[in-house]
C-alpha cells in the first residue's frame, strides 16, 4: 500500500482491554474515501491493557496487526511495542486500572502530556480515535485533543454491525471469508463485518492556550483551571516601585521590561482617572501622535523619578540623564525632532511584547482582556475595556 507524500500522519488510539480497537480503526481510515494511512501508530492504556496489546496485536510477528498488514498491503513498522503508552500515577507507577479519583486525574494528565507532544511538529496530522478504554479515558482523550489540536488534526469514533462489537475472535474485516464466534455463540463471518468510521467535530482551543502550556507538562487539570480564568471576574494590579503586574491572580515580573511596563502604566493611569472617557487615539503609519506620546513621557517620567515638561529638548535631557535610551527618545519625537510624537512601529512593538508575555501564562483570550482594545468595538479611541474597579496600583 503507498503512502502519502505530505508530513507525517498520527493515529492515536485509547484503549482498554479490547486491543482490537486499533486494527478496526485503521481498517475504517485506509478504506474511506481520502485513506489516512498512519506513519505510525500510538495506543494509550493502563499496564493490562498494554500486555494485552503486545500478546494480541504484536506477539512474535504473527499477532492480529501483522495479520492486517499481510491482508492489507500495510507497512508494520509504524506500531511497535514502544508505541504503546501507559498512564502511570503521580510517583510514575503504571496503573494496571482506572478506578479512584487519583486514577483519573494520571490518566488525564498521561494523555494530555501524549496528545501535546504528538502535536508540536506542525507538519504533522493527528487522527484521534475515541473508540476504547472507559469513559473517562475517552473523555480526555477527546478534551485533550480539543485543547491542543490544529486544523488538520482529526477525531473519530469507530462503528461496528451488530454481532461484530465485543466479539473476542473480530479485530477487522477480513478480506476472505472467515468464521468466527461471537459472544452469544453465533457463527459469523468476519469478511462480512461492516466497520464505519464517524468523524467527530470538536472545538479547538490551542491558541487559547498558554504558550508555556504547550509541552503538555503542565498537567490536566492546571491547563483546564487556567483555561476557565477567561470566564471570572478581571482584576489587574500594578506595583509600581517593583515592576510587577497581576493579571487574573498570575503575577508577571517586568522589571527589565521599562518600556512594557510603562505603556501597560499609561493605559492604566487614563483608565483610573477618566473611567468611561479613557482612551486615546493610536498614531498611524506616516504620522505620529502627539497625545500618547505625552501619557506615555508622563508615565515613563513616573517610574524614573523624573519631573515631566512639555518642553521637549528638555525632557529629553532628563530622560537621558535617567538612562533611557536615545532610540527609545527618537521613538518619541516627531521626524524634525522639535517636539514629542509616537510612532506608529512604537506603538506596537509595545503592545506585542505585551502580548507574547502574557500569552505566556494566560493564553491568547485572556491575555487580549488586559491589553488595549478599540472602544468603540471598529476602531479610533483605544483604552482597556476594564472597569477603575477592577485596578488596583501600589505605589
């Protein structure tokens, strides 16, 4: 069977003690309409299932999987025994089942941790099947790939007829008649089994993830908490002689991060003061602005301990004298250097280095929450669409 020629394609399974899961799966993906044909092949499961896997679908080259791939053409090099992963506690013990809270919570975190590092190479596709394990194993299996899944990434579910499901003797259709006994003591036909495979829409969340998130390391249920923080109350604190900010209870250090935290400052200094009137007009490209760039010096003059004038060549002085640097004043300045001006590029090399540090902790929703945004929903005034209320500054 050739394979395809774009990047590289995933098919992760979660199963239980019906190992059988993976060769039905991969029977319904090679036989639809646009086959995915798996490079490799990963299962996840408890430390029984996975004896159960090896003996049933691995055993010295003659199990159920190389007994597909001779009927089928498929290469049996993308499944091997290191391909199957088994949920393992907080002290790293395999679990041999899924029963306590405990069980769960190693199970959720197991999966979270796989399904993130199967989906870091952007080149790659992903194809989740939901079939095995018990329900809870499912449910995370699906949540997880909801959380780090891209576009091209799929979940599945796979559909066996009647008599077929459950049947001990069935692992797939095969491709000449042949007998077997189901659970019930019937005869039948394994070649005549139809196995349909339901494509699962789900939501993706991963550009609503933290960045730091994204290894998977940081478990389960601390990804789903810090997920939820989009959906409670804002709050943002400034504490101005140490340069820190808390946003939603996570604290960031921007203490050699002046000019962020400054722009961050101005916006909150014009909320506090002017509430449902805060906000200013953003420069352009080809003209600075005036305004801004007077809020800012104010509130750069602030945090240096510097006395603020609107005579330009002067505040210069002081600015430089307090160690800012002249390309940060030029910034500034307007283009015949006589008066204060922000740019265009000023303006958002800030807001965007705002954005990425907190993207690291919050994601990208609730990082937008505490970064300017136009007023008026299209765009002219700018300010945080926050309430005084929700500030709080510490001298």
């Amino acid at each position: 069977m050739k394979h395809h020629n774009h990047g590289k394609q995933i098919l992760l399974v979660a199963s239980g003690m019906s190992p059988q899961v993976l060769t039905e799966t991969l029977f319904a993906l090679i036989h639809q309409e646009n086959p995915f044909l798996p490079d490799e092949i990963h299962m996840v499961t408890t430390a029984v299932g996975r004896d159960k896997a090896a003996r049933e679908l691995l055993q010295d080259g003659n199990g159920y999987f190389y007994q597909f791939c001779r009927d089928y053409g498929f290469d049996s090099g993308v499944f091997q025994v290191s391909y199957i992963h088994t949920i393992r506690d907080l002290h790293g013990r395999e679990l041999s089942d899924i029963k306590t809270p405990e069980d769960n919570e190693a199970a959720a975190d197991t999966i979270t941790a796989l399904i993130a590092s199967l989906t870091t190479a952007p080149d790659t596709t992903l194809h989740v099947s939901l079939a095995g394990g018990r329900k809870t194993m499912s449910y995370y299996t699906g949540y997880a790939l909801s959380l780090y899944g891209r576009r091209q990434d799929q979940l599945s579910h796979v559909l066996i007829s009647d008599g077929y499901e459950g049947c001990p003797d069935f692992y797939y259709p095969s491709p000449v008649s042949q007998m077997i006994t189901n659970r019930q003591g019937e005869s039948l036909d394994a070649a005549k089994a139809l196995v349909t495979l339901a494509k699962i829409p789900f939501v993706r969340l991963r550009e609503d993830l933290p960045t730091r998130f994204l290894d998977g390391t940081a478990g389960f249920s601390e990804t789903v908490r810090r997920m939820g923080k989009v959906d409670e109350p804002k709050h943002l604190e400034l504490v101005i002689k140490k340069r820190q900010v808390s946003l939603s209870g996570i604290k960031f250090n921007l203490s050699i991060r002046e000019l962020e935290f400054t722009f961050l400052l101005m916006f909150v200094r014009n909320l506090v003061e002017y509430e449902d009137d805060a906000g200013f007009e953003l420069p352009r490209k080809g003209a600075a602005q005036f305004d801004i760039s007077k809020h800012y010096l104010q509130a750069l003059c602030e945090l240096k301990n510097v006395e603020y004038t609107l005579h330009w060549p002067e505040l210069k002085n002081r600015l430089t004298d307090a160690d800012v640097q002249p390309r940060t004043l030029s910034s500034l300045e307007n283009s015949d250097g006589t008066n204060s001006a922000m740019k265009h590029s000023f303006y958002n090399q800030r807001r965007g280095e705002l954005l990425k540090i907190f993207r690291h902790e919050l994601g990208l929703q609730l990082a937008e929450c505490y970064l300017p945004q136009p007023k008026d929903g299209r765009g002219g005034c700018y300010g945080l669409n926050l309430k005084a209320g929700q500030i709080k500054i510490i001298e």
